[in-house]
C-alpha cells in the first residue's frame, strides 16, 4: 500500500505520539522498525501518519517501550479504527482547504472545548447570516461556490451539540466581539439572539470579558482547546498569518491551559453575562 499523500489532523496525531512514546522509551526508530519487520522507513511513515497502524500494532509497539500508561494505549488503539470518509466533512474534501476539515474532525472526537475569542462570535456558535458576513469579508474574495461550502460547513459543526453525549462547550467572548456589528444592525442583532438560546443549553457556558476587566490583560489570545480522552492527547487550535495551526506539545498545552484559567477568572459570571449579553442586544 503506498504511503498516505495527505494524512488527516488526527492520522498525523496518533504518528506524533507513537514517536514521543518511543523517544520516551529512548528508542532508535531501526529497531522498533525491526520489531515490525519493515525497518526505518517503516517506523517513520508511522510516525508521520503516512501509514496507517493496526490496534494490535500500537499494543505490541507500546509494550516493546514500556510504556505504562493505559490510558493513553487504550486512546491511541481506538484512533486505528478511525478511516478517512467517515465523517460528515469529508464531504467538503476538495472542496475546503484541509484545516477546515481537521478542525470539525478535531470538534467531533473532543470530550470538551474551550475557546476564546475577541473579535468574533465563536466559529460554532454563529448564526448562517453571521457566518456568511465573516467569511465575504476574505482578502481576496470567495468564489459564490467556496463562500457557500464554508458557511455551509460552518453551521454543519454545531451539530455535535445535537449528539446524545455531546462535548461541554466554555466559551469566553470578549465584549469587543459582541459589539462588532458585522452584517450590520440585522445580522447582529440576530446573532446576539442566537447567542443567548445557546446559553441555555445544557452543555454550553458562554462568558463574557467586559472592557472595564483589568485581568485580560496579557492574556488576550484566541484559541480553541479540545480536551482529549486522555490530557495527553488534547489540542489547542489558533489562528495564525498563515492560517490554522493545531499544537500538542506538552509546553503549548500548559501555556494554553494557564491562559484559559486567567481569562475565565477576569470574566463575568454565567447569569452576569446572559444580563451582559442581553443588553448589548438591547442597544445593537
């Protein structure tokens, strides 16, 4: 079978992690590809997620590192059974540009997210209207066809809210974001309505940093953090000048996480913000 060309987000993830266990273990890569039978060149398509990897494999790789930890084996055999096509996205492959994908890939198997955002209303939280506002505003313009797949995909990722066991959602909104007009008085007026129904959903805390808050400071960085099954395996997503870029390395997962802590404690509370929220909408 030939090597994957464009491995997915997550087929990338179980490689990378395969590859921190084994340099752990203190590891060469020859004689774990022995193990296999298929040397070197083996072990490192493995581990750049251009060869897929049975459960079996992972298990027999894991014992030969002497790796402990259950968890994270038991997490990582789970993700072989994982195949590209099976997720509603990959309807939009070709068609969208591969972190939109790996981003609804990544909101799917999240046991909870966490986001931050300051100029905008969350990506899975906006309304069609919204959403069709944020992406007409690309330098250079959207193909009709490319704007409407995005927003289209866009709408389809809040459907994991709709699951039976859905992820719980913290999202931090700085009041910035809410005041933006985008689509102008309609459409924001529309969005910040959408916005307080989703406060009450069971498994959705919306909270809001007001202008006045001395605490932000310092720790104004937006980002989504997707909690794996394990620590180990949780994500954060931010938006770069080159586009979307997903981190796992243990020291981004630690800046992250103490960012997230610092905002959350400069925000309103849960019932302060809904009040917040309320009147912006009032006077939008």
């Amino acid at each position: 079978m030939p090597p994957r060309s464009n491995p997915t987000a997550r087929q990338v993830r179980l490689g990378v992690e395969l590859r921190k266990m084994r340099e752990a273990a203190g590891m060469p890569a020859r004689e774990a590809g022995a193990l296999l039978g298929g040397g070197q060149p083996q072990i490192s398509h493995i581990e750049t997620g251009r060869y897929g990897i049975s459960e079996e494999r992972v298990r027999r790789l894991a014992a030969f590192y002497k790796c402990a930890d259950t968890a994270l084996i038991d997490s990582l055999a789970a993700m072989t059974y994982e195949q590209r096509g099976q997720g509603w996205w990959e309807d939009y492959r070709g068609t969208l540009p591969a972190p939109f994908l790996d981003l609804a890939e990544l909101e799917h198997h999240a046991a909870y997210l966490c986001s931050i955002d300051i100029t905008h209303i969350p990506g899975i939280l906006q309304t069609e209207d919204y959403a069709h506002t944020v992406f007409s505003q690309t330098i250079p313009p959207l193909p009709q066809a490319d704007l409407d797949a995005r927003v289209a995909h866009r709408m389809e990722r809040r459907k994991i809210f709709e699951r039976d066991e859905p992820p719980t959602h913290k999202a931090i909104i700085h009041e910035a974001a809410l005041r933006m007009r985008f689509g102008g008085r309609k459409v924001t007026s529309g969005q910040l309505e959408y916005l307080q129904e989703q406060c009450e959903h069971p498994n959705i805390t919306v909270r809001v940093v007001p202008f006045e808050s001395e605490g932000y400071v310092g720790a104004s960085r937006a980002m989504l953090y997707a909690g794996g099954p394990v620590p180990k395996l949780d994500t954060v997503q931010v938006e770069t000048a080159l586009g979307a870029a997903f981190l796992d390395a243990q020291s981004h997962l630690d800046s992250y996480r103490t960012a997230f802590t610092a905002v959350e404690a400069a925000a309103l509370s849960d019932a302060d913000s809904r009040d917040f929220i309320h009147t912006i909408a009032q006077e939008a």
